[in-house]
C-alpha cells in the first residue's frame, strides 16, 4: 500500500503523521532487517548500519571507524576493486557511506529491478570484506585529501564539530577527533582493520534496512539467499560514554588561518536520549532558539541588535538530532564581525535564554515550531532514501523503526513547560564556550 | 578467504509514469504548472523570474533583493513573515543566479493556501524597509568575506570571469563597494520593473489537485501585473581557452584546480553522446578519472565533472582538489584523461554502464515531492516540456561508442578548456610550467 495520511495516534492540532508500513525479520546470524514497501516509484533504498561510530575507535587510532568506512569500498570475496561501485552505478543507483559517532553507514538507492544486487553487494563485503596493504594506503592517502579539503585548506573547516568536542568532554570516546590524526590513519595496518571488522561489523551488530518497489515475502528471500550463511559472531555490548556533569564553564579559543571574522560556538551536555519524552524537548528548544527569522537568537541577534552574521543551533555534534546516542550536546553558533566582541554576542544569548527559562514560550511559539519541525521532518522521509535511514536508525538505536510514523506524534506531545524546563539547564556554567579567531587578529 | 559468488543479473526493469502536468498561462502572464505527486502531505514551490542583467551594481542589487526580499510587506513586519511561514509549516527563500531570480519553499498542504497569499503579497508590496536593508546590507559584505576566503570560490569567480569576460555570466557575486552603495530606493526601483509575472513561471508539485491549485495560484497572485516582460541572458562572447591561471595561496596544502569550456545545451543532438563521455571521463564515481587519481594514487578525496546549462549556453566543468606536492602530477593525469576520451574510442562496456547511470539518476531524481519540482522548473526554464524524461533516456539508449568519440572530441578535449589552479604558487608553479602554459594572477 502507498502511504496515505491516516494517523496513527489521536491528534490534538491535525498534525500530520505518516503512515509507512513498516515490517521486520531477522536472520539466525543475528542481522536485523525492516521493510517499508512502497510501489508509488520504481526506485529502492538499502542501508547497512553498523552499530559503531567515532565513539569506539581505540587510542592511538583515531579516525580509524571512517577509514574504515572507506575500505569497504576497496572489494569483497567476489568482487574486486572499485566494482562496488560499478555494479551500483552501472545499474543505474546512487551509493555512499558515512562514519558518525554512534554508527556508521553504507547506503545505495536504485531503480528497483537492482534490488537484489544491492543486497547482494552489502552481503559480501559483510561476509568477506577484502583487505590488503594496498588498498589501505591508498585510502589513507585519500582520506587525508578529504581531511585537507573539508578542514585544513577551508575557513571554518572543522568548527564546531571537530574542535568543540575536546573542549565539551574529558574521555578518549568523547572527545577525540574523529577525521583522525595524519600519524593516526598512517600508523593503521590491517590487523587492525581485521580486527575491527571481527569485532564491529558482525551481522548481529547491524540493521539492514530496505525501502520501495519490493515486497516483504522478496526481499526476505533475497536476504536468506545472501546474508544466511553468514557465520553469526559474538556481537560487543556497547559501552556507556556518559561523562559526569560540568560545574564550572570551560573557554577556549582556537585559531584560524583562512577565517575573515570571528565565530563562537557554545555547547552544553543534554539529557539521554533514549529516553525521548525527557530528550525532544532539547529538540524542540533547539529549533525555539535557532530555526528562522522567527526563532528567539535570530530575532535577538539578526532582527534587532543586528551585529552578527548567521545564527545557528542544532542536537548533536554532527547536526544529527534524531540519530545519536548518550552524550549528545545542543549548540549554538554564530558567526560575527571583528567589531562585535565576542562577550557581547554571548551576553545576549544568555539574556535570551535565561528569559525563555524565565518567562515561557509565547502563545502560539510551540505549535508553529512544531509544525515547521513536522514539515521538515516529513519532507525528509518523502525520498526512499530519507526514509531508509530514519528506519535504520531507529531500529538500531531504539528497536523500533515505528519511530517514523510516530515522531511527528510525539513532538506535539511536547508540552510548553519542557522547553522551558529544558531552557533553565542551558547555563553559563555548565557549558562549554569555543572562540574561532582569524590566526592574524589579536 | 571465502570464494567468489555471482553477482545477480538485474530484473526487468520498471519505467516511471511520465507526471501529468497542468500547464496553463493566466490573465497576467504568469505561467503556472501543477502537478500531482502524494506521499507526504507537503507542497513543493518553484518561482523563476527571469533576471538578467550586466554589471556590478546589478549584481548587488539582485542579490540584496533577494536577500531582503522577506523583510516586510506593506502589511506584514519582517518578524510577521517568519511566524506566519512558521505556522504554515512553511519556508520560502530567495535565490540568485545570473538568470534569475529564485524563490522556493515548501509548506504543509494545510498551509498552501497561506504561503501562496504571502508569495502574492511579496510579490506586489514588498517594502524593503531601509532598516532591513542597511542591516542586511552589512551582512551581505560579511558573508561575501567569508565566501571569498574559499579556495573554490576564489578559482571560481576567476574561471568565469576568464570564460565569460563583461558579460553577465563573467561576474557571480557582487564587490563589498558595490553592495555598500546600494539604497533601498534602488531596491523597490528594481523589483517594480523586474518581478514581473511575463516570463516568469512557477511549478507546484506535492499533494494538491493540480486544477484546484491552479485556480488558488491564480486567485493569491492576480494582482500581481506589470507592462513589462521579463528580459532574456544576452549571447555569450566566443570562448579562448588561453593559459592556464595560477593564484597564489601561500601556504595551501591543496591545490584547487578547476577547468571549464563550452558543452553542448540539452536540446541539442550530440547532448546524449557528450553527457555519456562526460561519464566515462569524470562525471561519476565509477569513471576512469576517478579511478586514476583517486582510487589507484590517491591524489585526491575526489573529482568531478560535469555539465551546467545556463540558459544563454551550457559548459563543462571538471574540478579537483590535490594535494600540493602532487599538483604537477594530478594534471598530468587530468591532461591524459580528457585527451584519451577526446581521442580513442570508448569500449562497449564502459558506454552500457554509464548509459544505465545516466537513465537510473533521471528516474531516481523524480522520485520525491522536491526533486520533481526542482526537476520540472529546470525542464521549463531550459525550454524543455516534462517529456525530456521520456525522451531523453530514449536518445540515452540510441548513443553509440562512435558517437562519444565524435562528442568528447568537439567537447572534452584539454585544450578547448579554460584553466584556474588556486594553490600554493613558490611550491607549484615550475613544475606545472613543463605541462602547461601558466599565467600568474
């Protein structure tokens, strides 16, 4: 059945929720797989998430899950060298990966009669990704090149993501830069990508999950044919990398070569979010701060006082709000002119969220926010793909792909006095406060 | 090791049902398309105004318009606009290219009715208040500083203006002097005599009925007319491709290298053949480019090359970032492979491949609320009807390796490519000067 628009729990304000199907079996070997059929385009999405990301790397690798992530690519038991690629691409589909700090991914979307090769590509490389020598100095000369296009040879590159993190938390897991060290990703050697791949990429360790122009009862056989005999192994328990709280803010300024003007980004420690009743009102306070014209910051800082360049906020160090685990921060980001102190611009923030804490949320502040989050939410899971990884992430994470047809659902549910609950926690000094200053400036 | 199994072979494939589009001209010029496509309960909004103009003053005025578009109306406060978008579970933003003006959004359907009425009410009484302006104006300056110190935007704005000279395409983003100069007069003088609905074409695509929202369109927007119609790109100058570039970056760990000619528009005959050769060479993942400097030596996170089709004429751009110390090398490599596919024939294989590529993209690219949308407002804006996506896999199909051959050649060979290395010159410069005539900036 296509989509329609029946809602899946009682509404109070006729927010919309999809309604996806949303069907799951699993393999002896461990592996978890969901299907979201769908006829109304001849297209299909299949992900592979594995249950490890930035967080797991060991000391002395870091930057080691991505480069990873990359060897993937490098051939498998039946395949050799760039022909993942090519049969992806030469059946007409789209493919990538990315490494985060809870999991990594590997996706492909197709025209749908190039279902069962996608499967079959994902199912050799889980079975038997082939590692050699070559190929791992290759990618690590590659990976050093994204490393130099998107951090050392851009202004900004790297800020907030790559150099708040250390600032934020303490541990290895936490804090470390996960695009990794040059003496890092030259110091990897296969052993330890075999072992990594032992002990992370078990079928028991990941979800596949597969979105479109297919049925359950094909997709199932197809599984069976290509992933069942895959040996089941001992799957890791993962960790917990919570940290406990700061007590007293902590500054820190980091130079840049090729910035023009100053940027700051300010990040506080949020709640689990497993728990979402506790977790989505951070969300939701996130887009009340930072999402338009209409947010609290942007009105303060772009609408009145005028001083700054671009305002931003966001869940999750890599912007992922609905995709990562326990510790997971909000942040604030704002970009400004040398003649704006920094001081000034972080004045007015407090200002502004001591008085959402004080204060509330204006009359109609929750609904319209909720309803643009619900909008860019569903406009995210339209394309097979989008929706893919919501379903992906949310079986891994919380076992349950549901999720998708239910988020919008509990956003409403957010009520008012969580946000301003949650405002009342996000306080100077409990935060972490980074300074981005131009290497000429003083 | 576990042994090799057999990649399964592809089953039948599924052709995509071409969209049915309502196409219709209203009372006031406006050229409106609708078009049905359910799934999530959004609507997708397209607006292309055409916009050209020389120089750059124009520049900066178009951008600031753009920019300050949103500020107020003469009901509504620049804060109103974004709580009422916000309610409607709706974004609305305005865009610039050398053409045209853009604005797109998307809304929930509950909320088409609202955005269209404010869509109207910009349309006819945007204010730009000159508080709005003067601090975007200084935002503006801000933005283009940072913009600037990218070593994609400096090569470019140097390629362009190397390809394109005085005429509008040459210069994309405006000077700091100009946009300090601009006055909000200017602004309103601006908008009067250029948003205007001859020539102009919106698209909605998403959960509506097409004819119903034809008539919504065509009640919130009635009142938006003017005498005038909008002005096309002028001609493009004949291009030279002339030395190569180089701009200094002292210090840069990468060299940013990017080379751009003239390419064959999407109407015209060997269009199929040069997209396929453009494939083979560099224009996805899978191609030989790709596969020298990336997967076998690793110069490089990635290339790409591809085609962009302005409407006065299209053009090849093929962009690499390398690393500093193999800068001579990665050119060697480039060189070699746009030459081989200028000068030897494609094999069987490789054409297959990027054949089922190139049909896959279009059908994959239709498959959601906003990439039809932005699919069918390219369509209409490069003179092309939604039968493109039926007809052009069909002349996909009909490409021979013969074909290629003659299109990479008229096309893709090195030295119809105008070139811009942005990089570190002390370290790069002498051993690039063995391969190529290079200018310094």
């Amino acid at each position: 059945m296509p989509p329609t628009r029946t809602a899946s729990r009682p509404r109070r304000t006729g927010s919309p929720a999809p309604s996806y199907a949303v069907e799951r079996f699993s393999l002896d070997n461990g592996l978890r797989v969901v299907v979201s059929p769908d006829p109304s385009s001849p297209v299909v999405a299949v992900a592979v998430y594995y249950d490890v990301g930035m967080r797991s790397e060991p000391e002395g690798r870091t930057g080691f899950a991505h480069l990873f992530e990359h060897l993937m690519f490098q051939g498998s038991a039946s395949l050799g060298k760039t022909e993942h690629f090519t049969y992806v691409q030469g059946s007409g589909g789209t493919l990538n990966g990315s490494t985060h700090v809870d999991y990594t991914n590997y996706y492909e979307t197709l025209p749908s009669n190039a279902a069962e090769v996608a499967l079959f590509l994902e199912a050799d490389r889980m079975r038997s990704v082939a590692l050699t020598q070559e190929n791992l100095d290759n990618q690590v000369a590659v990976v050093q090149n994204e490393i130099r296009v998107n951090v050392h040879n851009r202004p900004y590159g790297g800020f907030p993501w790559l150099s708040m993190p250390p600032i934020l938390y303490d541990s290895f897991a936490n804090s470390h830069d996960g695009y990794g060290s040059f003496v890092d990703l030259e110091s990897a050697t296969l052993d330890d990508a075999r072992s990594f791949f032992d002990r992370y990429y078990a079928p028991g360790n990941a979800v596949l999950t597969v979105v479109g122009d297919v049925t359950t009862e094909q997709v199932e056989e197809w599984v069976q044919r290509h992933f069942a005999d895959i040996p089941a192994r001992t799957t890791p328990k993962r960790p917990s990398f919570r940290e406990k709280a700061i007590t007293n803010e902590r500054r820190a300024v980091v130079r840049d070569r090729l910035a023009p003007a100053p940027a700051v980004a300010l990040a506080w420690r949020t709640t689990d979010p497993s728990d979402l009743g506790k977790y989505l009102p951070y969300v939701v306070l996130a887009e009340v701060l930072t999402d338009g014209d209409a947010a609290r910051l942007q009105d303060r800082l772009l609408l009145r006082d005028r001083n700054v360049t671009s305002v931003g906020g966001y869940l999750g160090i890599m912007g992922d709000s609905y995709d990562a685990r326990d510790p997971t921060p909000l942040i604030v980001e704002v970009h400004h002119p040398d003649e704006t102190p920094v001081d000034t611009v972080v004045a007015a923030i407090d200002e502004e969220i001591a008085r959402l804490a004080d204060d509330g949320l204006r009359a109609d502040e929750l609904a319209r926010t909720v309803a643009r989050m619900t909008a860019r939410y569903l406009r995210e899971l339209d394309p097979v793909m989008g929706r893919a990884q919501q379903l992906s992430v949310f079986e891994q994470q919380r076992s349950r792909a549901e999720l998708v047809n239910e988020l919008p659902g509990l956003l409403e549910d957010v009520t008012a006095v969580a946000v301003q609950a949650a405002a009342a926690t996000l306080r100077p000094d409990n935060r972490a406060l980074l300074e981005l200053r131009p290497e000429a400036s003083s | 090791m576990t042994a090799a199994r057999a990649v399964p072979a592809l089953g039948k494939p599924r052709t995509s049902r071409l969209p049915s589009v309502a196409d219709t001209t209203l009372d006031n010029g406006l050229r409106v398309l609708a078009v049905r496509r359910p799934g999530v309960p959004l609507v997708e909004l397209r607006l292309r105004i055409p916009f050209a103009g020389k120089g750059d003053d124009h520049v900066a005025r178009a951008q600031l318009l753009g920019d300050t578009l949103l500020s107020g109306t003469d009901r509504r406060s620049a804060s109103q606009i974004a709580v009422d978008l916000q309610s409607f579970g709706g974004q609305l933003h305005a865009s610039n290219d050398a053409d045209r003006l853009g604005i797109s959004g998307s809304v929930l359907s509950s909320g088409f009715g609202g955005i269209l009425d404010l869509l109207g009410e910009l349309l006819t009484s945007a204010s730009y208040p000159k508080d709005e302006v003067v601090a975007e104006r200084d935002r503006l300056v801000q933005e283009l500083a940072i913009h600037r110190s990218q070593a994609s935007v400096i090569a470019r704005e140097a390629l362009l203006h190397r390809m394109y000279g005085e005429h509008p395409y040459g210069l994309e983003l405006p000077s700091a002097q100009a946009v300090e100069d601009v006055k909000p007069s200017q602004l309103r003088a601006l908008h009067a005599k250029r948003v205007v609905p001859a020539g102009s074409v919106l698209t909605v695509v998403g959960d509506v009925q097409p004819a119903r929202a034809v008539a919504q369109v065509e009640k919130a927007l009635a009142g938006w007319t003017a005498t005038t119609k909008a002005t096309r790109t002028p001609k493009l100058p004949k291009h030279a491709a002339g030395p190569a570039l180089l701009i200094d970056r002292p210090g840069a760990v990468q060299t940013t290298i990017r080379m751009a000619g003239p390419a064959p528009a999407r109407s015209s005959a060997d269009y199929a053949a040069a997209s396929l050769a453009n494939m083979v060479f560099g224009g996805y993942f899978s191609s030989r480019w790709t596969a020298n400097i990336r997967e076998d030596k690793g110069y490089t996170y990635g290339g790409h090359s591809v085609f962009e089709h302005p409407p006065a004429g299209s053009r090849i751009t093929v962009s690499v970032d390398v690393a500093t110390d193999v800068t001579a090398p990665s050119m060697v490599e480039t060189l070699y492979e746009l030459g081989r596919i200028a000068t030897v024939a494609v094999s069987q294989e490789e054409l297959d491949q990027a054949r089922r590529y190139a049909i896959g993209s279009l059908q994959l690219g239709t498959a959601s609320q906003a990439g039809l949308a932005s699919m069918i407002s390219m369509l209409v804006g490069a003179d092309l009807g939604v039968s493109y996506l039926r007809d052009f896999p069909t002349q996909l199909q009909a490409v021979t390796v013969d074909e290629v051959l003659a299109a990479a050649a008229a096309w893709m060979a090195p030295t119809r490519l105008s070139a811009v290395l942005v990089g570190d010159a002390a370290v790069v410069s002498d051993s690039l000067q063995t391969l190529i005539a290079v200018e310094k900036s």
